[in-house]
C-alpha cells in the first residue's frame, strides 16, 4: 500500500504537472468529447491497486466503482480513499459474479479488468455487452475460443477493447519503434523478445506475502500463486506471450499490413520449479511430489505474412536477471536490448557495435520526452501512466484504442498455439486471421503523431 508521505508527494508532483501540462488532465486532447471518464475496476490484486493509485493521481478520472472477492483487497482500497479527498466508490465481491453488479451502473463508462486470466474473457465480454469501454490485463485469452469470443463480441457491440499491454510505452521501446518507422533499420527481417523473469518467489509464497517465504500455491498462497501456479502444473504453453509480442507486433504491422501466420514451439524439460521447492520447502514437502507440465524455456518461432520471423521465449521457473530479449532487425542493422547496443550500416563504426544510449536519447519518443518526468513516478519504469493515459484518452474520446481487440487475440493467440505445436513435437500452427481478411487494408496506428 502506497505510504501516505508517498501518496502527498505524488499527488501534489500530479498537481504540478497539471499545472505545466494543462491537457494532461483537462481533456482537452483534440478528440476529446468529454473531459471526465468514470471507472469502474474488476479486479483489485497487486495490479488492479497500481492501476488505482495510478488513475488516482488523474484528474479526468473518477473511480465509481471498485470490484474484488477479498474484503481484504477492497479494504486496502479504501485505505487509500481515505487518503485522498476523492468520493469513496461503490463496492463489489459478494460472489465471483458481482461485477455483473457494477456492469450494470449507469456511472461506469469504462472498466478495468485485473483478474486471474480464467476470468479475463467471461469479464470483457460481459463488459462490452454492457457497453463500458473495456481496459483488460495481460494476456487476454488464454484459449483460442475465448480469443475469438473477444473479437464476435467487439464486432456485435461495437464497444471497444484494449489490451492495456504496458511494455509497448516502454521508453526503449518507443524510441526504437521510432527509429522502425524512420527506417533506421530498413525493411524488417527478423526479431525476438520474450518473458524471461525468474518468477519461482512469485509462483509460491507462504499464505502471508506476495513474494516467496514458502512453497505455496493455491488455496495455501495469496496473489498470484494463488491461481497463476496452476498453468505450470497443467499448461505446457508460453502463457505469457504478450509483453515480448506486443511491443513487436506493433513494429511489424500486425494485423495492420502484416499479419501473424503460423508459429512452431519447442520446450524443455521441466526442473526449475521442482528444484525450488525442495530447496525451500524441502524434499518431504508434499508440492515436491508434483510434476509441472509447463517446460523451463518454451521457445516459439513465428512466420509473419511479410516472411519476417519473430522468435519469442518464456523463461520464468529457473534462476535468471530479468530480460524480455528484445532484438529487432532490418536489412540496415539492428537493436538488442541485453547488451545495450545498436548497429546501422554506414553510421557505425563496420562490424562494431555502439552503445544504443546516443541512439535512443536522438529518437526518444516525443511523449516521453514531454512527459517521462512525470511518468516515471508511476511505477515500472512510467510505462503504466503511459498505458493508462492512452486506456483514459481513448475511451474519453470513444476511439479504437492504439492496441485492440484483434492485437489482443492475435498476441494472446501464442499461447494456446505453442501449446498445440509442443504436444504434436513442434509442427507449425496456423495463426486464426482474426481480422478476417482486413488486415492488409487496415492503416497502422500513429504510434509517433499521436497525442497518447
Ligand atoms: N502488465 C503488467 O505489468 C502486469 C503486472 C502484474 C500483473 N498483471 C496482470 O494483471 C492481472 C492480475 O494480476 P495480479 O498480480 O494483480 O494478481 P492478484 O492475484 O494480486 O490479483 C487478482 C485479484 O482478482 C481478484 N479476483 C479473482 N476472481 C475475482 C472475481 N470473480 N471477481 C472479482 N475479483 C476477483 C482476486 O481476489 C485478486 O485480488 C493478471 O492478468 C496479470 O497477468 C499485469
């Protein structure tokens, strides 16, 4: 929970700001309709509770409504109401399907969706059945039903979707998406990227805190051990694609001039989270006796449509620093991120590599350079005010948000595809067009002009 001294502070620096940057909080970006957005949020875990210290410090938002099944969350939440002199929301979680409650109030524009991923897809659909503008957690769907459930029912709405993937605002990313688009690197070839996050403290804890202390998962743990363990135990998939594939998705027109087309996965066995557990809780402890089915390292090589392919990994159960591996790469040169570096034909020294900070301070996106000060108060680096500006601007203006229902399935898609080319020894999977046939006509989003 965010420390009141913390809270004053970030709040008065999101006064300040307001003052240098009016448009930041008025509205008044140019489509604006509207200059207020009313939130509800599903979902008030770890995430669901950034989200709202986040919206919080936005003065075109109003959180009406707030939705969790642990009192303990909703109890957190209003803690920090109380800290702010905002009006108190309306309260949810009687039951698994009280946010049907909240769907139901007419003071709802939007929601926030923050659950467990089985709940990601029942949620959104009924969001956008509702008609609120729908803000849903990574990844989407972890099903390709539920993917194509996402995209029938944005088509029979008309109610718009977001998935609010954080690392596309990612300021390296956005500076070397402005240098794909300026051609930098010339005609894409090739890129990789990933999850790779030793997340074994996260997949088990003690009943009692979020991180590690124990060996629990399930009804035992709290926060994501609580339901996220469980695609370990029964999913060989990369059930996590959408922080690696999002960011390069964008870069490559998917859905919008190129799309995803098929995809082969491998993985290896499954050691690292057997080994943590008998080296924490030991070889007597009943989790010990488990077999996970999800392997340590899946790795999954997509073809796109414009024959690029993109290779993305899921490495969370083995000791490791965290790195999503981005490398992006052209017929001109290319970026990797482990390593820092940056190679252009003609511009670097041939055959040597330069350090990619000159490269990316000269193509740092314009909206980090106006508001990175600002949104790095945020949490994870500024890249969640940025996702939640784009999320509150968006529905404010009632547009299609710059990451949508079809990016959602087609990135979210990887999972239950690298499952099924694993189980049959790594054959290609087809990528289900769920644009249906538009894609090549479909316009890219103005990533670099657009005001959020
Ligand atoms: N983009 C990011 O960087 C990022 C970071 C962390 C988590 N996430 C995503 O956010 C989501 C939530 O993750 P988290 O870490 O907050 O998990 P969490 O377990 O801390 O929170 C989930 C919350 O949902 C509540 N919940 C479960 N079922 C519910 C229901 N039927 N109705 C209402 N509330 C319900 C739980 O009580 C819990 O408080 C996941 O999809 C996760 O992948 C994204």
């Amino acid at each position: 929970m965010v420390s009141r001294r913390k809270f004053i502070r970030n709040t008065a620096i999101g006064s300040t700001a307001a003052i240098l940057n009016p448009h930041l909080i008025t509205g008044s970006w140019p489509e604006a309709h509207s200059d207020m957005l009313r939130v509800g949020l599903i979902g008030v875990g770890l995430r669901g509770t950034n989200h709202l210290k986040n919206l919080l410090l936005r003065q075109d938002v109003e959180i009406t409504a707030i939705c969790d099944i642990d009192p303990k969350r909703l109890d957190i939440c209003r803690a920090i109401f109380q800290e702010t002199d905002r009006t108190e929301p309306a309260t949810y979680g009687e039951n698994e399907y009280d946010y049907r409650n909240l769907l139901e109030q007419e003071n709802i524009d939007a929601v926030i969706i923050s659950t467990p991923w089985k709940w990601h897809v029942p949620m959104a659909v009924d969001a956008m059945e509702a008609g609120k503008y729908t803000g849903i957690e990574v990844s989407a769907a972890t099903t390709l039903e539920g993917c194509w459930k996402l995209v029938d029912t944005h088509e029979a709405t008309g109610t718009h979707l977001m998935i609010l993937e954080n690392v596309n605002y990612r300021r390296d990313i956005m500076a070397i998406l402005n240098m794909v688009r300026k051609g930098i690197f010339g005609e894409m070839v090739h890129f990789r990227c990933g999850y790779q996050h030793d997340l074994r403290e996260v997949k088990f804890n003690d009943g009692n805190q979020p991180y590690g202390g124990g060996v629990e998962f399930g009804e035992q743990a709290i926060s994501e051990a609580r339901w996220r363990t469980a695609y370990s135990l029964e999913r060989n998939a990369d059930v996590y694609p959408t922080h690696g594939l999002g960011p390069i998705a964008v870069m490559a027109d998917i859905n919008r001039g190129n799309r995803l087309v098929s995809v082969s996965s491998m993985s290896t066995k499954a050691i690292g989270l057997h080994n943590h557990i008998v080296a924490v809780g030991g070889a007597d402890h009943p989790n010990a006796q488990l077999k996970f089915r999800q392997g340590d390292v899946i790795t999954s090589t997509i073809q796109t449509a414009r024959e690029e392919t993109i290779i993305v990994t899921h490495d969370c159960n083995l000791p490791r620093p965290y790195s999503l591996g981005f490398r992006v790469q052209g017929a001109k040169g290319l970026w990797e991120v482990d390593g820092n570096r940056i190679y252009v034909e003609g511009k670097s020294e041939p055959h040597k590599w330069d350090s990619a900070d000159s490269w990316l301070e000269r193509y740092d996106h314009p909206l980090w350079k106006e508001y990175g000060e600002f949104a790095e108060g945020s949490g994870h680096g500024g890249m969640d005010f940025f996702v939640l500006n784009a999320f509150v601007k968006a529905a404010i203006s009632k547009v299609s948000p710059p990451m949508d229902v079809y990016d959602a399935a087609a990135w979210s898609a990887l999972t239950p595809l690298s499952e099924q080319s694993i189980a049959q020894g790594g054959a290609p999977q087809v990528f289900p067009d769920f644009t249906r046939g538009a894609w090549p006509s479909r316009q890219p989003f103005d990533w670099i002009e657009n005001p959020y």
